[in-house]
C-alpha cells in the first residue's frame, strides 16, 4: 500500500508536527511561566549529558554522543517545572487550610511552587505546620514501630534513582515488609510479566545502536511525540535511511504523524519535516491481540504455501526449531482463526493487514515499540506476548535491530525495579540481602498497588510511605480511595511539590521535601551524584547542576537513610549515616548484590551512553520456565470480560496523557498536539458516535462506568471534542478520569488498572439525564 494512503489524508486538518517553533514556543512559554531564571539555558545544555543530569522527564536513552541540545520541549517543561523560582514556604500554609486548598486544582497546587519546609499535619487548625527534621524522623520512626509491617505500604513512584530504590527496599525489608508497589504496576508490569514469561526478561531487548541496524519499526500504543520525544532523533535517522515505520494507534497522535526537527535549522526555516509513521492504522481499542493475530495469520499462511511449493520459507524456522516451544499450538490457533472475528475485534480491513504483515516479511530485522495502549488493558499481558509471537516468526528477537522494545514512563521507573523495588520476593534478591546485611528479609509476597488499595478500602492499612508519586490522584476508583486514604494512621510524603496526595492526608502526615536530581546535592564526602536505568537498559550516572531549590530541603538518599535509621535503631546493621555522607558506598553494595550488572560501578557509571545491563535475550539466552523463548496462545481476541456486548449504547474510554503533563502533574490546561486550549475536560469522540448518540461539538456530557458492584461511578462536565477515533472507542485525560476506572478493572496476570478501555455509558448531556 502507498505510504500516502494510511499516513496523509485530505482530512488531516492538525497542522501540529512535534518538533517545530510550536516546540520552542512551548518551552519558552513554560519558562516565563515558571520565572526561571536566565541560567536555565546552562542548565539545560547539561541535560542528559554523560557529565550532568539526567533528565526527570522519560527514561528514553541518553546516546554516548549526544546532540547539544538533548533534550525535548516535555523535558525542558519537566525541568522547568523543578526549577521554578517560585517557592511554597511554611508561610503560605499558614494562609491556607488544608480543607481549602483541597478545593485547588492540581495544576494550581504543584505550580505554587517548590516545597522548602518539612512539615507535619496539624488537627487542631487543619493546617501543615512546620517543624524540624529530626523531630519528623523521630516521630515517623516511633509510629512506624508500633504498626505491624504487613499493614505499611512503601511506594515508589519511578523518578528517584538507583542509590535511594536500594536504600528504600532495603529500609523496608529490614522492616518487615515485601509491600514495595510502585508506579510500574499501574504502567509496564504487563511488559514485566509478559516479557518474563516470552523472553526471560522483563524489559525490553533494544538499544540505541539497534536503530542503525532495524529496517522495520512498529509503534503499538504509545504517543512518541508527546511522551519520549528524544526517541524522535533516532527515529528520524531511520526514516532517512528508509526504514518505514508502522503504527497502531486508535486516535491519529499528530507526534506520531510528521516530525520537524527544532535542532535541524532547515526543517526550523521550511515547511520541511520527516513523515513518522508510512503505515498508520486505526486499531480499535483493545484490538491489538486482534491485529497481530491478523498480521501473523498472512505470514503463516505466506509460508504454508511457501513450504508447499518448494519455495524459500518465511518463517525463520532455524530460529523457532531451535530457540523457541509452542510453536505449533500457536500456528494451529492463528490458521484456525476467522477473518470476520479479526476485522470485528480489531476494526481494521484486512487489506490493512496485509499493508502490515507484507513489510513485515520484507524485512530482516523488526523492532516493535510500545506503550500503555498495549500494556493498561485487561488483556495488557496478553498483548505484549503476541508482540512477542510476532517478532518470534522471524527471529526478531536476539539480533542486531530488532527486539521488543517497551518504551517505559517514570525515569528510572525500570531501574527501581533492577535494585529490588517489588512486592515479588521471587523477583528480589532476598537471600543476598540476607548475607550481605545479616538480617531474616521476609518472604511471603507483599501488595502491588491494586492490592494495596483493595486492603485499604477492607481497613487493613495502617500507614503509606510515598517516594514520590500522587497515589489518590494516579490510581482508579478515586472515589472510593479517597475516604479510604484519610483512615490511614500515618502517611508521609517524600516530595518536589504539593499534591492532591498530600492534602487528603492520613491521622498524622507528613511532607518531606526533597531535592530534584537537577540540583547539586553535597553531603559530607562532597558533591553527590546518583544513576539511573533508561528505557534500553543502560545505566548512567548524573550529577545535580543548579541551586537547590531551599536550604531546608533535603535529598531523597538522606530522608531516606533517616527513616531507616529511627525506625530501625539497633536492630539494623546498616551504617545508614555513612550512606547518606557518601553515595558510592551504597552502589558498592549495589554491585554486591548485584555483581553481574552492577561490577565497578562507580567507575562505569560515567561511560558515555551509560553501561549496559545483563541482559541474557540479547544473545538468545532465555530464563524462562521451558529455557526456550515461549509462543502463547491467546485466551481471547482482545475482548474485554468488564465490556458488555449487550448495552448497544456503551462506550470504551481510553485515559491518555497531554504535553503539557507529566502524569499528575499538570503543567498547563492546553493539549497542543491535539488541538486543545485551557482545558482537560474533554472527552474525544468520532462524528459517527455524535450523530449516534445524538451530540454537539461542545455539549458537556456526564459519563458512567457500567458496573455492577453497587459502585455508581460519574465523571460530569466533560465537553465533547469531535476527533479522528473509531467508532465506539472515545478518550479523556488522564487522571480527570479516573474516578470511572474501577480497582478490579486490570490485567488479570500483571493487575496494571485497564486505564485504555473502561466501559462507560453517556448518562447526562448539558445536565440532563438520558435514558441509556
Ligand atoms: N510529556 C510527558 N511524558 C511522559 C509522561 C507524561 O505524562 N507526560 N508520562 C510518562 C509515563 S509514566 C509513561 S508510562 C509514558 C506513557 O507514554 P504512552 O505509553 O505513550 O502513554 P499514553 O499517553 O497513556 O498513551 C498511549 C497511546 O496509546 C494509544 N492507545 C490507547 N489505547 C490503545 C489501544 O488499545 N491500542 C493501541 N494500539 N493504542 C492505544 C493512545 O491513543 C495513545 O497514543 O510516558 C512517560 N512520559
Ligand atoms: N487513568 C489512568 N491512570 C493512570 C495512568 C493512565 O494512563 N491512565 N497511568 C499510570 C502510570 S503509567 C503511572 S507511571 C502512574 C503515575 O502515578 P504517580 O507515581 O502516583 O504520579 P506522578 O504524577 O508521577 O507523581 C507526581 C508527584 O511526584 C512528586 N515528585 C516529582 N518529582 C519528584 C522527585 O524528584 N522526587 C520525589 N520524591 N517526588 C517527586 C511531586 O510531588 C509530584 O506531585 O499513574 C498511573 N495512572
Ligand atoms: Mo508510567
């Protein structure tokens, strides 16, 4: 098929490319916002530099030879977004009440600015009070000791970097606890499972010097332009060699459509910009297993009739004979499975298809990219294994240029995971820990963030400790969540700013402002630095290069060795203070019990384009149950079980991200890829569906979830965008929505909240009631 009839159409109205003076506009826009001060300039050209900081935004990678300016405009916001001059003293909650500022939006919260104070919740006039850091650790240590350690719960949200995520688990293990959930259980787990079970790794396979190599690139669900803009510089690369660039996507991601490089002066001065995607197809939400199913069905039935007549194989069939079980199974389910059943599930022609699977068969080494569109649905695990299926039938994983290739959120939300953040003691390195720190860690699993919240609404969680995050705002069923967060005995928040979290607060609370890895830490050793993981599996080191934003703030690795310390007393061997004078001490531990990845840490940790971690896939090593890489059958086409057939009027509502947010942080109420102004919302919606359900641009509807827990789910005021999205499927932000994703509602295997399809009805417009 011609690139211009899926990519380029006559209705393409959105003249955003990503990229562009749209791109500076925005950055410089945030920067006026924020009264940064000049020097950000400076600060920025250090960014993702192998002698500076890495980046707070994504985890894509950081190349050994990075272009001057490398970053994006999402982490020039992000970093703006920190570097703030605004502050938010003891001061200003002496003018406000807690009750009070529970009325802000979350944009107004975080933007008043950087917390500068620890501070402890005080009944008596409901507001947060100051007070001094060691009677905060003292009194958090003594609570913390009178709860039973199955009833506290540790979360992590994914920015803080290795030396704090050892520490922290370390802290908690050493406390009594597995109860590690962290934001990768509402986002990539489904890879964590999936992968592991298909691969024996649960991350993905790629690096940066696969893009030299890969001659086919697939992109499942996951927005590029807007959610890990530097990967667009190896992308574009490849497009000028040729490579075509697949994608399936339900809404048409203007940042997955064209390009213009704000670092390229001729693509800045002309109408120029590099095409992203030569294939673009419409997949219905949920309907990925359905499409690939689709794609691997003409490429085995290509080599059947290939095998019958003698003709070269399409199949890799050296790479299946020898690497791979289930093989035949899953060639028996796909030749078995009907067409009409394909096209249904998945929305699209078969033509499509066959546009696909042709190019796939084409090309000798195939990278499949992918993101929370594959991975937040109930079938999210099976999903990322019939990736995996795919890339199996001609050997794409194991070889230069291709693998899958998870494109993961939080900056170092894998490497948290690498150093032992997780409720699986399976997944943790318990018996190391035992020797290297002499003490019983326990074994028996802990709660990842469904089960957390499912304990805390039973009334079985004493208290949470944040590493970041905003858990009342990030996870589903807000509504339910939030009276159940303020039962909580203690919850303590280790933060940049304030947060919705902060303010619907536990029976005593406490917030501990944090430094961000932007800022020059110094300690007693001297000037600190710490490392990450990126997306590739590299790890790197990064070193603070502006003022840190108060005096009285303090960095993740000291609050963190402070709580271990007045918690734990004399019953942990861990020389805490030495740890948080100098973090080298800590990556030594690292890479004793981390010897294979982790060996001469300190020294590697400044290679450019960061260390790679072990990563036994990579030369066709495979850790899983059978020792071979493993074909899966799906147990369905992708159907959701929560979604009923029988309510003719029922919607999908997929819950997506903006520019201008990075999760729960809201940097401005515009969406400029997608065409929104100074509002969130918004519910996107096809012109099919309007006319259907009778509906203006512009109405404001009232959505339910269909459910029959006896849990009345609503979310009113959403105003009706029209959007190229198929019928059926309609989308909202991210986490406006949240209040209609129900807890229960996540993949089976991984319990990643099924955020990409929550079954939703249309039961107000304008304020009044409809009959469904
Ligand atoms: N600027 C910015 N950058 C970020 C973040 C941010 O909030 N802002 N968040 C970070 C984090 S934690 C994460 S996890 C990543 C998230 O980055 P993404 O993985 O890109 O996540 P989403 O923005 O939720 O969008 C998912 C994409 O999937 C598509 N989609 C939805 N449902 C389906 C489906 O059923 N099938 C297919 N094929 N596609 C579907 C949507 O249209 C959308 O384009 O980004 C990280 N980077
Ligand atoms: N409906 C729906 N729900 C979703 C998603 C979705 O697509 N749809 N996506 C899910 C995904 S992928 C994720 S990752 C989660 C994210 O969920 P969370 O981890 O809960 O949320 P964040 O918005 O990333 O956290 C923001 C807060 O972190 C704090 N913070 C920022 N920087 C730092 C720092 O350097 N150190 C510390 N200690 N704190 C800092 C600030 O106080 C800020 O307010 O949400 C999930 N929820
Ligand atoms: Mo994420």
């Amino acid at each position: 098929m011609a690139e211009s009839d899926n990519v380029v159409r006559k209705n393409d109205a959105y003249p955003y490319s990503s990229g562009g003076w749209g791109s500076l506009k925005a950055v410089t826009g945030a920067l006026i916002h924020e009264k940064v001060p000049l020097k950000f300039s400076t600060v920025l050209l250090k960014q993702n530099k192998p002698e500076g900081f890495a980046c707070v935004s994504c985890s894509w990678a950081k190349p050994a030879d990075p272009h001057t300016f490398e970053f994006c405009e999402s982490g020039a916001k992000a970093t703006a977004w920190d570097l703030t001059a605004k502050r938010m003293t003891p001061q200003f909650f002496e003018l406000h009440t807690v009750t009070e500022l529970c009325a802000w939006h979350d944009h107004d919260l975080e933007d008043a600015g950087r917390l500068t104070a620890p501070l402890r919740y005080d009944a008596a006039t409901d507001k947060y009070v100051s007070v001094s850091w060691e009677e905060a650790f003292e009194d958090i240590g003594r609570e913390l000791r009178t709860f039973d350690p199955k009833r506290v719960a540790f979360y992590a949200s994914g920015r803080a970097s290795l030396e704090t995520s050892y520490m922290y688990q370390l802290f908690a293990r050493m406390y009594g606890t597995n109860n590690l959930p962290d934001s990768s259980n509402m986002c990539h787990e489904s890879t964590s499972v999936g992968l592991k079970e298909a691969i024996g790794v649960g991350v993905g396979t790629v690096r940066l010097e696969d893009f030299e190599k890969t001659d086919l690139m697939f992109f499942f669900g996951q927005n590029v332009g807007t959610n890990s803009p530097r990967m667009l510089h190896p992308l574009q690369e490849a497009r000028k060699r040729g490579v075509p660039i697949i994608t399936f996507n339900p809404l048409r991601e203007p940042g997955l459509l064209k390009f213009s490089n704000p670092q390229s002066p001729v693509e800045m001065m002309t109408p120029a910009h590099t095409l992203i995607s030569t294939q673009y197809h419409q997949v219905k939400t949920g309907g990925d297993t359905a499409a690939l199913l689709g794609i691997c069905k003409i490429v085995i039935d290509a080599d059947d009739r290939a095998r019958e007549r003698g003709e070269p194989r399409v199949l890799d069939v050296d790479f299946i004979e020898t690497h791979t079980v289930g093989f035949e199974a899953f060639a028996n389910y796909v030749r078995a499975a009907s067409w009409s059943e394909i096209e249904r599930v998945s929305g699209l022609p078969r033509a499509d298809l066959e546009a696909a699977a042709a190019e796939y068969m084409r090309a000798n080494a195939v990278m499949a990219h992918y993101g929370m569109g594959i991975t937040q649905h109930r079938q999210g695990v099976q999903n990322v294994r019939m990736l995996c299926n795919l890339l199996f039938l001609r050997g794409n994983v194991g070889k230069p240029g291709a693998g899958p290739s998870p494109v993961r959120g939080h900056s170092n939300v894998q490497g948290q995971r690498t150093v032992g953040i997780t409720e699986k003691p399976e997944l943790a390195p318990l018996d190391e820990l035992a020797n290297q720190f002499g003490f019983e860690p326990p074994r028996e699993k802990g709660m990842n963030i469904v089960e957390t919240f499912e304990a805390m609404l039973d009334g079985k969680v004493s208290a949470v400790i944040n590493l970041g995050g905003n858990l009342v705002r990030s996870v589903p069923d807000r509504m339910r969540i939030e009276p159940a967060w303020r039962n909580l005995k203690l919850t303590v928040n280790i933060a940049t700013k304030l947060n919705r979290s902060h303010l619907v607060h536990g029976e005593k609370s406490y917030i501990l402002p944090c430094l961000s890895r932007i800022e020059i830490d110094t300690q007693a050793s001297g000037a600190q630095a710490v490392s990450m993981e990126d997306s590739t599996g590299c790890i790197h080191g990064s070193r603070g290069v502006a003022e840190p934003a108060s005096q009285d703030a303090r960095s993740e690795p000291l609050i963190v060795a402070e709580l271990a310390k007045h918690t734990l007393g004399a019953r942990s061997t861990v020389d805490w203070d030495r740890w948080r004078n100098d973090y080298a001490l800590v990556r030594d531990e690292i890479a004793k019990t981390y010897p294979d990845t982790f060996d001469d840490f300190n020294k590697r940790m400044w290679t450019p384009g960061g260390f790679p971690r072990n990563l036994p896939a990579r030369e066709r090593k495979w850790q899983t149950k059978s020792g071979k890489a493993e074909f899966s059958v799906p147990e369905t086409l992708g159907e959701d079980p929560d979604m009923p057939e029988r309510e003719p009027q029922s919607l999908r509502l997929m819950t997506l991200r903006s520019d201008s947010q990075f999760n729960t942080s809201i940097y401005s109420l515009d969406d400029r890829f997608r065409g929104i102004k100074g509002d969130r919302m918004v519910i996107f919606m096809c012109e099919d569906d309007m006319t259907r359900h009778g509906l203006q641009k512009n109405d404001r509807i009232t959505l339910r979830t269909i459910a029959h827990d006896g849990f009345e789910r609503r979310v009113a005021g959403l105003r009706i965008q029209p959007y190229d999205i198929p019928q059926g499927c309609i989308a909202g932000y991210y986490p406006e929505c949240n209040p209609l994703l129900p807890l229960w509602h996540y993949a089976k295997e991984s319990k990643v909240p099924g955020a990409k399809s929550i079954p939703v009805l249309i039961v107000e417009v304008n304020g009044r009631p409809r009959e469904a």
